[in-house]
C-alpha cells in the first residue's frame, strides 16, 4: 500500500497525486487535483472531491516544482 500523503523528493510513484500534480504542469494543463490509485489511466481515478488535504497537497507540491515543460 502506497502513503498518497507523503511528498517525496524522489521520484514519485507513477499515478500518485505529486507524479500527477508534476505531470500536469509539464504538460501544460490547468491544476487539477487528481491520482490513480494504480497504473495511470488503467486503474480507478480519484478526483479532488475524495482525496485528504495530504493527498491534495501532495499534488499541489508536484504541480507547484515541476520546473520543466513540454516543448510541443
């Protein structure tokens, strides 16, 4: 079981809230607080309306120092 609190400097785990948060803002896409619960897009999502205030702030730590963005 993976701890979607936690911020990690590492890198996060691929569908967590801080790897979707870092994604979106390189993609260019607009906050969104959101997470898969397993494989990106393959597994259950989980928007912003039941993720914790730790989850959601593991996003906005991802989405917030994602200093790189997709050069389209």
């Amino acid at each position: 079981m993976y701890d979607l609190d936690t911020i990690t400097q590492d890198i996060p785990r691929h569908g967590s809230p801080q790897d979707r948060g870092s994604a979106d803002a390189y993609y260019g896409r607009g906050y969104n607080p959101h997470y898969y619960v397993g494989a990106t897009k393959q597994s259950e999502l989980v928007e912003q309306d039941n993720m914790t205030v730790g989850e959601i702030a593991a996003y906005k730590y991802g989405y917030d120092n994602e200093d790189d963005r997709k050069v389209w």
